[in-house]
C-alpha cells in the first residue's frame, strides 16, 4: 500500500486517508496556508497571496457580515481553508476536474480540523452558507486588487460586495512568516476570547 500520511513540523503524522484530530495542530495548519498560494500564484506583488492570508480577511468579513454571532463560529471561518494546509489550494475547475475524490479528502479533513478545535465535524448549514458568503466577498475583493480582473469583470462573477462590509479592506501580500505568526495571533485571540 501507497504511503498516505505526511510528516508535519511539530512531529504529527497527519494519515490523509483517515485524519484524526490528535494529529492537527494550529502551528501546523498556519505554517502550511502561509505558504501555499491562492489564485495558483497568479497575483500582483512581491509574495504570493497565501490561504491564511484570505483565511483572515474571510474570518474578518464573516465577523462585519454577522454581527454579534458566536465566536466558535468565527473560527470556523478562520479555519474554512484549513484543509488545504496539506491539500494545497486547488481552483474551482481543478477541482472539478479531479471530482468527487478531492471532495472526500476534504470533508475527512474538515471534520478532524472542526473536530480538534472544538467544533462540529459538520457545521449547520446557516454558518456553512455565511462563511460561502464571506468567502466569495473575499475572492471578489482578491479579484479586482491582485488577481488582475477588472471591476467590471469582477463583479460579474462574483457579484457585487457591500460597502458596508469591505469599507476599508485591503488585500496586503506579506512574507510567509509575518501571515503565519498573524494567523496564529488570530487563533489564540479567538480561543483566548472563547475560554473567558
């Protein structure tokens, strides 16, 4: 049988074909979206616009987009892209090309990362849907400011954003260990605010 575990920096060996979620760790997850590559690199700037880079903006908007809702929820967002730490961030077309097999890895993965941080394997619909919302506001503002669409363009495929909810964000393309050491910020900020 094919080796299908990878070895990660603390010392977890991370079983892709059966997860579990004494094998995921937050610096793991944060080093790993730091450096893969959303938009497959193909973005303005000096770095690459990393997962954990978009996974922050997304857990920023879904926070604008619904005030007030449960922490645990807002890191869900921030832990929507989590997965990919060892998946790679594949493109929609990539990935139905692939089919089902890449959205089974996924969901595996998923539910251990949910699992180890104290959330449901499956989130309710209603905050699966709002983070999809948050998520597609984030890939329309990624569009126009770095990924070389135009306004217009934009907007077409993925809609027009709320002022309301993008007013004063602005994508920025750091180096890997400035993102990193954010999204982790972010994590122990969020289960820090959880725990009190």
């Amino acid at each position: 049988m094919k080796r299908a575990w990878q070895r990660m920096l603390s010392g977890r060996r991370l079983d892709l074909l059966d997860p579990t979620p004494m094998d995921i760790e937050i610096e793991d997850i944060a080093h790993g979206l730091a450096f893969v590559a959303r938009w497959n690199g193909q973005t303005l700037g000096d770095y690459a616009y990393s997962v954990a880079e978009h996974s922050i903006l997304v857990e920023e908007l879904f926070a604008r987009m619904n005030p007030g809702i449960d922490l645990r929820w807002r890191l869900a967002a921030l832990l929507h892209d989590a997965p990919e730490y060892v998946l790679g961030d594949m493109i929609s077309p990539v990935k139905a090309a692939i089919g089902s097999g890449y959205g089974e890895l996924d969901a595996r993965l998923t539910a251990a990362v949910h699992l180890r941080f104290g959330l449901p394997a499956a989130l309710p619909a209603p905050i699966k849907k709002a983070i999809k919302a948050a998520d597609t506001v984030s890939a329309r503002l990624e569009a126009e400011q770095i990924a070389g669409f135009s306004k217009a363009e934009a907007d077409r495929i993925f809609g027009k954003p709320d002022l309301v909810h993008t007013r004063g964000l602005t994508i920025r393309l750091r180096p890997p260990a400035e993102v990193r050491a954010e999204f982790t910020a972010r994590y122990q900020s969020l289960l820090t605010a959880l725990s009190g």
